[in-house]
C-alpha cells in the first residue's frame, strides 16, 4: 500500500484531517510532529510545516527521507491575486514559482540556479480536480451553511492555475500588481508550495497542492486566519481528499 505525505503550514489547516486519523501514531523530530496512520483505508503521514519555503522544505525533506512516503500533498489557505476568485475557491496548482527567487544577471528572473526551471509542474492534478469536484457537489455535508455565510461563502468553485510562493506576506495592491505583471499565469500566493515542489522533484516524489482561497492578498486581508484555517479549510482538505482517496 502507498504511503501519503500530507502538509500543511498550520496544524489548524489539517485539523479536521487529525480528527478522522486512525491507528495514530506519532513521531517528533525537528521540532515537529508527525501523525502516522489511516485515513479513508489510505496510509498517511500527517505534519504542519510552519510558515515559510526553509520551514516547508526541511519538512518534506524529513518526510521523504524518514517516512517513505510515495506521494506528497500540500494543503492550506492563499491570497488571490486573480481578480475573478473569490474567497472560498479552491486552486489546484499546476506550475509553481517561487516569486523572491532573483539570482539575476548570472540566471534569469525567477529560475532555480542548476536546475534551469522557472518552475515546477505538479502531479495528480486531472485526480484532485475530479475529487475537488465531487466535494463541490457534496459541499454542506463537510461545511455547515452558518460557517460559508460567516466568510461570505455562497458559490465555490474550483481552479486549476499556477502558484506564486514567497517568503513574503502579500497585503498591499500595489504588490499584486507587480506580481500580475512579473507572473501573469499565477492566480494566487502563499509561502511554502514552490519550496515543497522543488524538493519533491529532486526527490522524484509526485507533488500536489491545494489552497483555498481565504482573502483577496490586499488592503482589506483582515480575515480571521486561524478560524478559517480551521472551520473551512481544513474540512476542505477533508472533503477533497475523502473523495481523492476513494
């Protein structure tokens, strides 16, 4: 049976993934915990990363070398940059870049010194997406109608679309709009998913990622994170890797 590495930044974006593990056991290292055991007949490993592409890259680096694991998903909450989402979608990664990775003139902006990409592709994505989907159409079962009205929540939909990454919390529009410009394809930012896809692909390891969108990576991104960490993202993981795993 294969093994799955489940990721996140915040244990609170995992949470309703702890609730349902079976068999668990735990394991601590690096200043981490790692939770073994079954989740929907599959054997996983769960772990909260922290913030940030070092803490996410030691994270997997650990998960691959020491729990075998066969495939990886990273999981957790973005900042749209792409007008046309709204809070509540779901992306599906395809190309990830890392948006602070500037090793010009001796390498072009955004490329990986020696590895010669400018980004990485992920796996598995014609997978989650049906799973994604499937969780859609089964939406109220996992997320109570007070918690969507709560983050005004009432059409959700689900996006496969590029991933910029960067030690960077985005809050103003002035950076989207740099961002827009240098990466035109991307549709959201976060902290960890081009560091996770790095050390996966030199590791040979399948690599996916889902974030749900939790605020508009502006002016106004006053959102609550750890409540919606927890009342909705993690019980999006929930939903979409139920249907993943069946």
């Amino acid at each position: 049976m294969i093994k799955i590495g489940i990721i996140s930044a915040m244990q609170e974006e995992i949470q309703a993934l702890l609730n349902e593990l079976k068999n668990v056991t735990t394991t601590e290292k690096g200043m981490r915990t790692y939770f073994s055991g079954t989740l929907f007949n599959k054997k996983v490993v769960l772990v909260f990363s922290r913030w940030g592409k070092v803490a996410s890259a030691v994270t997997t680096t650990q998960l691959i070398n020491d729990f075998d694991v066969d495939e990886i998903i990273f999981t957790g909450v973005a900042g749209a940059i792409n007008s046309k989402l709204n809070i509540g979608d779901i992306v599906l990664g395809k190309n990830l870049y890392q948006h602070d990775m500037d090793a010009s003139p001796l390498f072009e902006k955004f490329e990986i010194p020696i590895l010669r990409k400018k980004y990485l592709e992920t796996s598995n994505t014609k997978q989650l997406l049906k799973a994604a989907n499937n969780f859609l159409n089964s939406y109220h079962q996992f997320i109570t109608i007070h918690d969507a009205l709560k983050f005004q929540i009432t059409q959700p939909k689900v996006i496969e679309g590029d991933i910029a990454s960067g030690d960077q919390f985005i809050s103003s529009i002035e950076k989207i709009k740099q961002l827009n410009n240098w990466l035109p394809s991307a549709c959201c930012v976060e902290m960890e998913g081009a560091a996770v896809a790095q050390v996966c692909y030199e590791y040979q390891i399948p690599f996916s990622i889902i974030r749900i969108i939790s605020d508009k990576a502006n002016d106004n991104a006053t959102i609550d994170f750890p409540k919606f960490a927890n009342t909705i993202a993690s019980h999006y993981a929930l939903g979409i890797l139920k249907n993943y795993f069946a």
